[in-house]
C-alpha cells in the first residue's frame, strides 16, 4: 500500500475527464517545506506563520522571519508559497505576545483580538512582517494570505499596509517583486458578503476549521461538544459551495485549506462543488491525489449539486457514500 502511494507521487493530479486538480501543502515550519516536496505537492497552499511566533519568549525580528520565509521560497524552487499573515490568538497561542494578542484571558478569545484584528491593532509587528514575506517574494513566487478577515475596512487597511511596506523597502533598497494578496474565507461573514473580496483581492482560500466553528457555535478546542463539530452541516456545506462558485463565476482562483481538503472521503464533496485547488498537511495529499484520480468531475457537479439541497444529515451521509 505505501509503495502504491509512492508511485503516486509522480503521477498527474487529473480527474477521469482530464480536470487538473491542483493539490498543495499546509506548512507550520520551514523545515515542513521538505515533507511538501516530498509528496509532490504543487505549492505551499498555507505557510501558517505564527508557529514561527510560538514555543518561545522573544519574537521574530523581520531578518529571522525573512530567513525563514526565503528558506521555505528556495526549498519550493518557482513552485507558489502562500504564505499567511500572523493568525495568533485563541487556539494558536504566543508567550511573547500574550498581554497584547487576544489570548487565553480575555473573555472569548476565539471572538477577541486575534489574527488580522490583532495585526491591524499592531500595526509595527505587522509592517515588519510584511517586509520579511515581500523580501523573500524576490526569491520565488509568494503570495500573501490574510487570515480572520470579516470586514471590508479590513481588507483597506490591510492592503494599505502593504503599499507602506513596500514604499519603506523601497527606501531602504532592498528588492521584491509583485506578489497577489489573497483573504480566508473563515467567518461566516465573509463567505455571506463576498463583494469586498472578490473587488480588492487577487485569490481566496476556505478556512474551514474556523469556519465550522464560526458557523456552528462550536469552540474547536473544546472536546465537550466536538460530536457537533460537524462538517457536513448542510448551513457549513452551503457556505463552501456559495464561495467557490461567487469566486469561479468571476474568474478568481479559491482554494480550500481546512481539514476537509485533507480528508478522502470529503474530496469527491468538493470536486463537486467545483472546487480545483486543494491545501492540505502534507500526508493527506497522496491519499487526496488517489480520490481525484478516480473521479469525474462533471458526474460529480451533478450529484453534488443534488446532494446540496438535502437538509436532512442521514441523507446526506447517504449520498456522500454513493458519489
Ligand atoms: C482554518 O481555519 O480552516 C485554517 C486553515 O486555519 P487554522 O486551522 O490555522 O485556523
Ligand atoms: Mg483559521
């Protein structure tokens, strides 16, 4: 079975009527970007950098954060990093952060002062990393990933920041090239009120971890009610299909970088829905290539499609056997 995997590594992510299914990596350190590679992963669809801000007492300077990003840029050599903005509070956190991150203390910490919120609030921190992520952008193809977002005024500071960053590297001489700027759709918010996203930003990417969370009431972290933390919701389902198919019907690339795009038995699901970028931990990937591998993708927008208007679990559990 595992050399059977193996072979799969080389082989093409295409479905049964010739769709290329772009399948990439989750990361949390540089160090990752081997595993990634390793499996044949098209990309780094999700560098989740606040691990590089974790498990330690002082922060990151925007040399280390550099080092750290260009190492991860070069391991890739011209295949797309998408490395995301600091999502720091709640379940992720930071010692050296914790009197200023929305952290354990503060009174509902997965509502609080966490990821965007959290760097728009900082704006210094945010600026230096910035910097780093646009200096390694000059060593490959990067493309920048805003966690958390909700409000449009958000996504106007967000991109002002940037323009700042790059106006300050100007300055100092040092070099970057162009990068795309893209949102996670992870609040429900968001998924319900694309407009802003789809005008301001370049490529959208499904967090469905807190988007479950978020759409449910279920604290992800909280073990007493993980037998509701249900991805097959039909109000989760809809929120998914509604983004990738707003997205696609104006020609912006969306991918999905939750645990469902990682999960075999969720990949006919989303290939019916429409979806043609996957992001996973890198051990999934070769398991997700094997489902694409044995299906058709316009039998499934029809199944799926059928699939979608049941609001009754049982049934839906019967038909995602039956795609
Ligand atoms: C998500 O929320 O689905 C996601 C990919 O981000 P994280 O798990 O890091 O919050
Ligand atoms: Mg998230």
């Amino acid at each position: 079975e595992r050399s059977k995997l193996k072979r799969l590594v080389t082989g093409r992510s295409r479905t049964l009527d010739g769709e290329e299914i772009e399948l990439h990596a989750n990361i949390e350190l540089p160090q990752d970007a081997e595993s990634a590679r390793d499996v044949g992963a098209d990309g780094v669809g999700l560098f989740r950098t606040e691990f590089l801000f974790m498990n330690r007492d002082e922060l990151p300077g925007e040399d280390e954060q550099f080092e750290a990003y260009r190492s991860v840029v070069k391991a890739l050599a011209g295949k797309p990093v998408t490395i995301r903005t600091l999502d720091i509070g709640a379940d992720k956190e930071a010692r050296a952060l914790r009197d200023r991150a929305g952290n354990r203390a503060a009174p509902n910490p997965a509502l609080g002062l966490r990821a965007i919120r959290f760097c728009l609030a900082e704006p210094q921190l945010f600026l230096a990393q910035l910097r780093a992520i646009l200096r390694a952008s000059h060593y490959g193809k990067v493309r920048l990933l805003i966690p958390m977002l909700a409000h449009a005024v958000e996504i106007e500071q967000t991109l002002s920041l940037i323009e700042l960053a790059k106006m300050q590297l100007r300055e100092s001489r040092h070099k970057f090239d162009m990068l795309e700027v893209g949102g996670m759709i992870e609040i429900p918010a968001a998924a319900l009120s694309l407009g802003p996203f789809l005008r301001r930003l370049d490529f959208l990417s499904i967090g469905t971890n807190d988007l479950i969370q978020y759409t449910l009431a279920i604290d992800r972290t909280d073990g007493s009610v993980a037998h509701l933390y249900d991805p097959l919701h039909p109000a989760v389902l809809k929120l998914i299909s509604q983004t990738i198919q707003s997205a696609q019907r104006v020609g912006m690339p969306v991918a999905v970088c939750g645990e469902m795009a990682g999960d075999p038995k969720l990949t006919k699901l989303l290939l019916g829905m429409g979806l043609r970028q996957f992001s996973m931990h890198p051990t999934q990937l070769l398991e997700v290539k094997q489902q694409v591998m044995m299906s058709d993708a316009t039998q499934l927008a029809v199944r799926v499609a059928r699939l979608l208007k049941l609001d009754e679990p049982e049934k839906i559990s019967e038909q995602l056997e039956r795609l």
